[in-house]
C-alpha cells in the first residue's frame, strides 16, 4: 500500500495504479477458487487483501482531488464508502450458503466477474 502510494504521488498518476491494485485482487481472486494446494489458496487471500485494501486511499484520494467544490467533494466521498460497504454487503452474501463446492465456484465466478468494474473505471 505504502509503496504504491509513493509511486503515485511521486509521478501523479492514480489510473493505472488503480488498475493494477484491481489485477492484483483478480489474481488472488483466481488462486483463492482454483489453486490445486493449501498454500497456494492461503498466499491468493493474501494478494486479494493487499489488491482491494490498497485501492480504498488511492480511490478517495483521486476522487477527492477530481472533484471541485466543497459539497460535492463531501457527496462524492460519501457515495464512494457507501458504495464500499454495499460491495461488502454483496461479497458476504455471495457466499452465504456454501454448501457445496459449486456454491463456493460461482461465488468466485461472480466475484471475478464485479472487480474488472474498477479497472475499467480507472481508465476514465
């Protein structure tokens, strides 16, 4: 997080860190659902973790230097956690009846469906 944050303030850029920070939790995503041993699908929760909780300053912070004016800089910023925790919300119910292993697949499937979104968003 510390090192992708100096890169982006050091050459200004927050797009395709953004992007990359959302490839990374892509990559996790992948070797969480289908990575053949234990150690493999414990280092995928690691680069899932590190992939999504580094995007959460860069988002704000972009956001908050995109957008003028007071009151709607305060919207903005509300509206993007607000929009984080509905993300939660739907990622803790994806998984809510796993039962089986194909439960566990398609919430992989549908998880790896929602976070190409922000990598297409960083590209604006």
């Amino acid at each position: 997080m510390f090192a992708t944050a100096w890169v982006a303030d050091k050459y200004r850029i927050r797009g395709p860190i953004i992007a990359a920070n959302a490839m990374v939790t892509i990559i996790g995503l992948a070797m969480m659902g289908w990575a053949p041993g234990i150690p493999a699908q414990y280092a995928g929760v690691f680069f899932t973790c590190a992939g999504a909780n580094s995007n959460i300053p860069h988002m704000m912070s972009w956001q908050a230097n995109n957008i003028r004016g007071q009151w709607k800089r305060a919207f903005c910023s509300a509206t993007l956690v607000a929009f984080g925790g509905i993300g939660g919300i739907a990622g803790s119910l994806v998984f809510r009846f796993v039962r089986s292993f194909v439960s566990i697949v398609r919430g992989f499937e549908s998880l790896l469906l929602i976070d190409p979104q922000t990598t297409r968003c960083s590209r604006l």
